[in-house]
C-alpha cells in the first residue's frame, strides 16, 4: 500500500497551524491532543502518542490519537521491559527513527515492541539529555514507503511538538521543584527571611517566619526594619551584613548569633549569609531557630551554677565572677567599696539541739529577709555554711554603717522557727577596698579575720579593718 504524496505546501500550511497553535496565549490542555490529531491525520498514521517520564523513568501516557485501539498503548511502562541494550542505545543516540517490519526482523525493534508495521518516533530530553519523553506516530496497516521530503517534514513536525512537551515537562517540574522547595521551607521548623543586601528591601519569608507578623503580606516591599520592628527607623545597630561579604563585595562567610525577640521575649540562634538571589541581586538570609526552651534550660543550668539551691543567694563562684570585676572597676576609678564578711553566732548548736531542719529552715528566712531588704537584696551572697558576704561598689561609710545597723537590729530580735522563738546574734568584718595591691582573696581574708574580732570582742557586733567597732542596743547606736 502506497502514502498519498504530499505537497510541499500542504507541509507548509501544516507547520504554520501548529506554530500558531502553540504560540496561542489562550492555549489549553487540549491543544497538544487537538495538534497530534491533525498530524495523525495528514500523514496519513492510524495512532499517535506522547508519553511523558516520571522521577523513576516509568513512561506514562498523556495525550493520544487512535484510529483503531493499540494494545498496552495506556499502561505505563519502562523501556528496559520492552527494550534490548542495543535498541535502548539507539533511542538514547538519536533525536529521529523511522522504522517498519520489513526494515527490522528483531522481535525487539521498537515496529515489533508495539506490533505495528511503521514506526515513526521522536525522543524528548531534557537539559542534561536525560529521557524525559517520547512522541511518535505508528501503523499496523501493510508497510508503504514514505517519501523523504515527507520524513524530512514529518520530523520538523514532531520536533516542534517535542519541543512544546519539553518545555510543558520542565515548567512543571520546576513548579513541583518550587512547590516541594516552598512547603521545605514552610515545614523545616526554622524561620527564614530574605531581604535586598543593599536596599534592606523584605522580598521573601517562609510561613513560620511571617505568621508573627501578620503574615508575607504585610511584609513584602518593606525594609526589614519597617516590617519586623514598631520602633525603628534604620539598619538595626546589630545587623551583621559587613561581616557577610568579603573586600571585592563578594559573600564569604556564615554569621550566628543569639537574639530575643521583644514583644513575646522568644530567643532565637540567628544565622545570616550572602548570596545572589534568582534576579541576580545580592541578599541578605537570615535564618533562626526558636530556642526559648534551651535558653531556659541554659538559665537553670546557669542559676544552678551560680545561685545556691537552699537559700536562692548568688553563690561563692557567682561572688568570685562579680568580685572580680567590681575590683578592677573600682582600681581603675580610684573609688572606695566595702566587703562585709558576716556568720551566725552559735549556729552550730542550733544544729546539734533542734536538728539540721530546723537550721536550714534559719538561713532560709535569713535569706528572704536580706533578699526583701533594699539596703541588702542585691549585694548579699551565701559564701557557706552560715556565712554570708555583703559586696558594695562606689559606696560611702555612712550606707554601710546603716546596712549594719539594719543587721545587726534584725539579729537582735527572734525568729519564727517550727514553733520556736529563736535569737542569734551575728557578727560582721568589714573592709574598704580597693586598698593598694589588695587582691579578692586579701580583702576576703581581711574580712573574714575582722568577723573573728568582731567574735572575740562579744559578739553580736561588727568588726572595721581600722579598729573600729559598731554595737548595736535597741537604746542607742554606738
């Protein structure tokens, strides 16, 4: 059986239909299956099809046309089950096959893989020159030679429609690229933001970054200061964009830091970098992961560290960091502070008679007592046991003279221990620092050795590195 020849002009109009066709801007989904149709048709085939590849190289069909039914033409298949190596091969190296029976006796030429006389077929491939899709024309009519300015324009034909199903196919991966990438991003339990590096301009935020904030809406087109801040008119002075770029303007390297948020008081580990954006401008991600739960175990492990657990007084090690630094600021001043260095009379006889409850319940409410007191609640420390140092910075001789007064008056009156009035006298050093070269553990010592006087000279009184000595008597202050 013989094709009709075509004319060149008949090939002509052909190819300018479907050029019109697919530059449509009112294309729909069936204008591929209405244009596979019409070139089913004028070159006289009894069924076309386009397949299109999955991630797996499954082949699935998308758009027919069939004169007759093709056996196994709807079920989705992978060329390797249908396919030898070498046939594979000669699909993979070639952008054009036209085959019939007579041409090959293989039972694995792709005439016999679909039972048909004549093959006419055009692979698809991607950027990278994988497989993505297969278009193509066949027969199972007696073979009839095609001539070759058919095949010549039967190949231009196919090739614009390759090309139409190439662009349909990667459009649509990028779009499930983008989709899969955005509900990444909405789903990864960070929050991230992009803004213009030089502009400050909000282009990007995920879903659990701008939910705070009203949503993305309210946050495109407004520099990042504008939509995360009600207070601010400029950069945040912290922002760390010069440490993001190298000399040439260039990104170079990762910044982290730790930032609490103001109106809810969250702390989140920021991490900011450069980078050109999908226009080509340079930006500025930040990204930052909420962590209000391991700042709050980290503050439990610090209190724990530097607090003591019976009393909630700031601990030696706490007193030692502070010390330390009150020293150096004093030195360098020039001014004068006081350490106050002050243990319970006769504690250990509380102890031995009423039990160690009784005891811990003492310094409990000696603590709450310096903690509620102004003149005492942020100076005081639990040195140990029944020891206690009050530190002072900047500070005259008469506030110190009432601190001790206030101590020594409260030490004179009883407590309210598990039904039983209890009074205990204290007894206080007291040094001036700085003095000289006088270190922390000179002036603890100094204290500590003028709270021994203050014991040896009655009691109950405080004890001045100069000699000096107060009493308090509910008469008179000496």
């Amino acid at each position: 059986m013989s094709r009709t020849p075509l004319s060149h002009e008949e090939h002509h109009k052909l190819l300018v239909r479907i050029f019109e066709w697919l530059s449509s801007t009112d294309q729909t989904k069936e204008t591929i299956g209405h244009i596979l149709t019409e070139v089913c048709e004028h070159y006289n085939f009894g069924c076309g099809f386009i397949y299109e590849a999955d991630h797996a190289q499954t082949f699935y069909l998308k758009e027919q046309y069939a004169n007759y039914r093709i056996s196994g033409l709807q079920e989705p298949f992978r060329l390797e089950e249908r396919l030898n190596k070498a046939t594979m091969d000669i699909l993979l190296k070639n952008s054009f096959f036209y085959q019939t029976r007579e041409d090959h006796t293989e039972e694995d030429s792709f005439v016999q893989a679909l039972n048909q006389t004549t093959f006419i077929l055009v692979p698809v491939f991607d950027t990278d020159q994988t497989l993505i899709g297969l278009i193509g024309m066949v027969d199972r009519r007696s073979h009839a030679d095609i001539s070759d300015e058919t095949l010549k324009s039967s190949r231009m034909v196919l090739n614009l429609i390759a090309n139409h199903v190439k662009t349909r196919i990667i459009q649509r991966n990028l779009e499930f690229a983008r989709q899969s990438m955005v509900s990444l991003l909405d789903n990864i339990g960070i929050d991230i933001y992009v803004n213009d590096f030089f502009t400050h301009e909000m282009i990007y935020a995920n879903k659990t970054m701008a939910a705070p904030y009203g949503g993305l809406e309210n946050m495109l087109g407004k520099t990042c200061w504008q939509a995360l801040y009600d207070d601010k008119t400029g950069p945040c002075d912290y922002c760390p964009q010069s440490k993001l770029i190298d000399e040439y303007g260039n990104p170079s390297k990762i910044y982290s830091w730790d930032y609490q948020r103001p109106f809810d008081g969250s702390w989140f580990r920021v991490i900011s970098a450069a980078f050109n954006w999908v226009d080509g401008r340079l930006v500025h991600v930040i990204s930052s992961v909420d962590i209000t739960a391991s700042k709050k175990n980290e503050q439990i492990i610090e209190r724990m560290a530097l607090y003591d657990a019976l009393t909630n007084l700031p601990n030696r090690r706490k007193l030692l960091e502070d010390f330390e630094s009150s020293l150096t600021e004093m030195q360098k001043a020039g001014k004068t502070g006081y350490c106050l260095f002050f243990d319970l009379d006769d504690f250990k006889q509380l102890n031995d008679v009423y039990g160690h409850q009784v005891g811990d319940e003492f310094l409990m409410q000696i603590s709450d007592t310096l903690l509620e007191n102004p003149l005492t609640r942020n100076n005081t420390y639990r040195y140990g046991g029944d020891e206690f140092i009050l530190l002072y910075k900047d500070i005259g001789k008469e506030h110190i003279n009432s601190v001790i007064y206030f101590l020594l008056e409260r030490f004179s009156r009883p407590w309210q221990l598990k039904n039983l009035d209890y009074t205990s006298s204290a007894s206080i050093g007291v040094t001036a620092f700085p003095d000289g070269n006088a270190t922390i553990d000179s002036i603890l010592n100094s204290a500590d050795q003028m709270m021994y006087q203050a014991k040896e000279n009655g009691k109950g009184r405080a004890c001045f590195s100069n000699g000096e000595f107060i009493v308090y008597t509910p008469e008179k202050k000496q």
